[in-house]
C-alpha cells in the first residue's frame, strides 16, 4: 500500500565531485644513490603552500533553507493528497470482497463471476494508482527541490571562484578536516540564511 511517509525527503544531500590530483614523477632507482626525501613548498612560515581547498556542511545549509521547510510541506500535503484517493477506492474494493463473502453463496454463479470481475477491476486500477501516486510524487519532488539545489549549487561555485578556492569538498565525503576550511559559514550568509533560523 502506498505510505507517503516513505516520499518525504528527511534528508537532503548534494554531493559535489571530490578532485584528487595526484603529481606522479617516473625515475629510474640508482643502485648506489640513496632515496630522495619528499620536497614540499612552504610559505615563510615553514607552513605548506598548495591549492585552496575547503568544504561545505550541505546538509546543514538546506535543512536551515526556508525554501527547502516550505518544499517539504508542499511535497507532503501533495503525498497526502494521493494517499487520500488511493484510501477511498482501497475502501470500496475491501467493502466489495466482504459483501461478496456475505453474500456469495446467495448468488448465481454468473452474478458472482460478474462480482469477481469487477473487483478484479477495481484491484487493478488500485495497483496503477499506486505505481502511478509514486511517480507522480517524484516528479513533484524532482519539480520543488530542483531551483533550490541549482541555488545552492550556483553560489558554491560563484563563492568558489571569487575566492580562489581550487576545490570545494561536501564534509559527508570527508573523514577529517581541519575547521579552518570550513566555507558553510560565508555560503549560508550569502544564501541570507540567519543563524535566528537555526532556533526555530
């Protein structure tokens, strides 16, 4: 039976490509010659100098969206919505098999065929509504989320850009990183997300 609890989106996830780029030298060993030690560079400080990269909390930024609480209603008054005519024909379908149990042995055998037909009817265009409920809510999620995943998207890259960053991870790709890195702060500011929201 279509459950529309099981549509609702409880968790949001973007996850951008993780750039690994490895610097590979090809050398042949001399048998005589000791290993070489590993050259990084460094900054004045003696502190490793290398591409910028951070990384973004996205489902922290889009559970914080107001755009994305009011797509969750929308999409679940829209599952309710489909769950509700699949209950009214689930109800005359589940009457008709009783009915017919009641008074089935009253019946000539051509009325009960008949009876027979028609809930087999009945049962079939349930089991369509179903399949067809569940793409239809897709297609509404798909419809709803889609301009709120481009926003996001968009102001990534856009921040990304205008400062230099050469790669931007999704923390739920990551195993550690050092807070520092952390972009989520600047990308919810100038999505205007407010920290007030956080409390609510």
């Amino acid at each position: 039976m279509f459950n529309p609890t099981l549509m609702r989106i409880s968790v949001y996830h973007i996850i951008f490509p993780v750039c690994v780029v490895l610097g590979l030298a090809a050398c042949k060993q001399q048998p005589a010659a000791p290993a070489a030690a590993p050259v990084f560079m460094s900054d004045s400080s003696g502190k490793p100098v290398g591409p910028k990269v951070g990384y973004i909390n996205t489902m922290e930024i889009l559970a914080l969206m107001p755009e994305v609480k009011a797509a969750d209603s929308k999409l679940e008054a829209f599952a309710r919505s489909k769950e509700s005519s699949f209950q009214d024909l689930a109800q005359k379908y589940q009457a008709g098999v009783q009915k017919l149990q009641e008074e089935g042995i009253l019946l000539s055998q051509k009325d009960q065929e008949a009876r027979v037909q028609e809930l087999t009817a009945m049962e079939g265009r349930l089991q369509q509504m179903q399949a067809g409920s569940q793409q239809e809510i897709g297609i509404e999620r798909e419809k709803l989320y889609a301009p709120i995943m481009s926003r996001v998207d968009s102001m990534i890259k856009l921040v990304g850009k205008e400062q230099g960053f050469a790669m931007i991870y999704d923390a739920s790709a990551l195993l550690y990183a050092d807070t520092t890195l952390n972009v989520t702060p600047i990308i919810k500011e100038r999505l205007g997300i407010k920290e007030e929201e956080k409390k609510k």
